[in-house]
C-alpha cells in the first residue's frame, strides 16, 4: 500500500484554512475561543497551539496564538491577497480570488496538493471580513462553500471547513488568533490528521510573519468609512501619514 506522505497531507490541510480570504461562520461551526476545554499541545517560540474535540466529527479542531512581529497593516496586505496563499501556505499550488465582491464580501478558490494516491483537493471560500477603527482589530471568517463554483473530475471538493481569523494590533506587533475546524472528503485517518493540527498553524504563522515583511506588503493602511468600519486596505502614497491616523 502507497504511503500518504504526511508533508503534502499537512499542505493540503493548512491550505483549507489559510487562503487569504474568509467567510461567515455558520452557527455553532466552531468552538468558543474562550472556551475551557481547550487543551494546550505545543509551545514554539511566540506560538501556542491549541487543540478542542469537536462533536459529530473525527477531527479535532485547533486554536492558534500567535505574537507577529509586523504590523497589523503588512498583515492585513497578505490577507487581502488572495494569490498569497501560494507563497506561505505549504502545498498550496494555485489560488485566485473570482466573481464580483467587495472587500468584506468576496470569495476565492483554491487548489492543493495530495500525494498519491490521493486526488489533490480544491476548495471555495466565500469571503468576509470586518473592522473597527476604535478597537483597530480585524476578524476574518472562511467557509467552504462548495457549490459555488462547478466541480472538476481531477479534484476532490472540501465540502466543510470553518476558520476565523483574528488579528488585534499590539504597536507594531500583531496578535494573532487563528480557529479552525476542517471535516475533509474521502478516506484520510483521523489519527494522522489530527496529529498535523499542531505542526500546521506553526509552520503557516513563521511563513506569513515572514512573507509580510516583503516589500510588496509595505507601506500599506487601513482604510475605514465615516462610522469607524474598516472598508479596505490600500498603499500609501508618499508622505501619506493616513495609516497612524487611522490607527
């Protein structure tokens, strides 16, 4: 029997989860990130990892906690590039945002890599994101949704995934709490999927800390309408000090 390269395996589920898109959660689909069942598996660096049990499924939902040493801008520039992925999501191979939307409603598709035998997946998000000027965080939600886009014979479709993104500026550090709970197609062990749920938001987060110190990613601001909602992300113009303001 072909053994299931766990790398490949990892990069198919990070990528579920990481997309720099979102979406709103459907009730109930993950756990209170306050909740007291979480149970911490690793420390690494600024990083902690948390995992929960999840009813109704196999598979273990994680908890991310994360001190980014970039600011919530060059962040929010990554996030809201939905080629990205490719760049600091393992085993992301192709990734694109489509159809019309706006900045807080969009959606995306995405493709991964699966060694064989497993057919690679694919998956569409539908996108939201908010923000407030007064409290200066970010949440981003990611949902699969499937039947938004047709299917194609070499992919299998994710069908359930649920991810939140929270991002919460500390000066020119960045919190970062990342929720997800993925309920993958097909015949994948449990044990072993729930074993990469630690090792995958820890390599994810050291890429995108890393990723959004690029220079593409900087001098980037929030942007915010006239009630304090965060309505975009766009690039300074020289001399445009609109990013601290804003702040």
């Amino acid at each position: 029997m072909p053994v299931i390269n766990a790398r490949k395996l990892a990069g198919w589920i990070s990528g579920v989860c990481a997309l720099t898109v979102c979406t709103a959660l459907q009730a109930g689909s993950l756990p209170d990130e306050n909740a007291a069942d979480w149970s911490l598996s690793t420390t690494a660096d600024n990083i902690r990892i948390y995992t929960i049990e999840q009813p109704d499924s196999s598979f273990k939902a994680f908890k991310a906690v994360a001190i980014m040493d970039v600011p919530i801008e060059n962040l929010m520039a990554v996030m809201i590039d939905p080629t990205s992925c490719t760049a600091w999501v393992h085993g992301c191979t192709e990734s694109y945002g489509f159809g019309e939307g706006s900045f807080d409603d969009r959606y995306a598709y995405s493709v991964n890599d699966m060694p064989w035998p497993v057919a690679d997946r694919d998956y569409v998000l539908h996108i939201q994101t908010d923000g407030d000027r007064d409290s200066g965080e970010v949440v981003m939600h990611l949902n699969a949704v499937p039947d938004h886009r047709e299917q194609f014979d070499q992919y299998v479709r994710v069908d359930r995934s649920d991810t939140l993104y929270r991002f919460i500026p500390e000066g020119q550090q960045t919190r970062m709490i990342w929720l997800q709970h993925t309920d993958p197609n097909g015949a994948l062990p449990s044990w072993l999927v729930n074993s990469l749920l630690v090792d995958i938001p820890v390599k994810s987060l050291k890429n995108l800390e890393q990723v959004a110190q690029l220079p593409r990613y900087q001098n980037h601001q929030l942007d915010y309408n006239s009630n304090g909602q965060l309505t975009g992300v766009s690039l300074m113009q020289s001399g445009d000090d609109a990013a601290s303001s804003n702040r």
